[in-house]
C-alpha cells in the first residue's frame, strides 16, 4: 500500500525583482502534488518565502522544481530556488486536451403544427 503523506517545506526563491517570485509561485501552483502554496514574505529584490504544503518528501519536491528548470539546492524542510539566468524558468505548456466530439444529438421527428380553431 502506497501511503502519500503531506508535508510542509518552506521554498527561499532568489531573484533580481518580483518576476522570480511570480514564476516560482506560478510553479508551485501548477505542480501536481502540491496541495498549497501561501505567500509568507515578498522580498522583490532578494530572497522570498512561500508555504508549501506537497504530497511527497523533499527530494521528489526538489526534483519536480529542478525539472522546471529551477537551480535547487534541499535540506531540512527548507528548499532553495533560483535561477541561473537573468529570467525566471517559464511555466511548462498547459497539457493537451484530447479533441472533443460532440454530443450525438437526438433524431428530431418532424411536428404538424396543427391549429385548433379557437382564438
């Protein structure tokens, strides 16, 4: 039996203005396995703090940012994010739906319009 506990990390993303900060939030929100991401400290410039509460240990954690694109470093119930270029990672593409068909619709029987005489 596979048991998926939750655990809370607190993720430190660096970056030079508030864009980081937004991507790594972006991120965070759009991982499978993370159930929460809550802002704790905005530092544009510097070092900003967030929340997370994620289904999985550190490491799956780490791995799943560093497959982003981020540079990971992981200890404790700390993770460290940045990036190494003057941009933050962009967000993965939105996975691909399957064309839908539409629903059959049912034969539509042809109606008299009958009048009755009164008025």
């Amino acid at each position: 039996m596979t048991v998926n506990l939750v655990n809370s990390f607190q993720i430190q993303v660096s970056g030079k203005n508030v864009n980081f900060y937004n991507f790594a939030m972006a991120h965070l929100r759009t991982m499978a396995a993370v159930e929460s991401a809550t802002p704790q400290q905005i530092n544009p410039g510097g070092t900003s703090y967030i929340l997370v509460t994620y289904k999985g240990d550190i490491s799956q954690l780490a791995a799943a940012l560093s497959a982003r694109g981020w540079v990971v470093e992981a200890a404790g119930s700390v993770v460290k994010i940045r990036s190494d270029a003057d941009k933050p990672p962009a967000l993965p593409p939105p996975p691909v739906q399957p064309p839908s068909t539409p629903p059959v619709q049912p034969a539509q029987t042809a109606t008299s319009n009958q009048t009755s005489g009164e008025q």
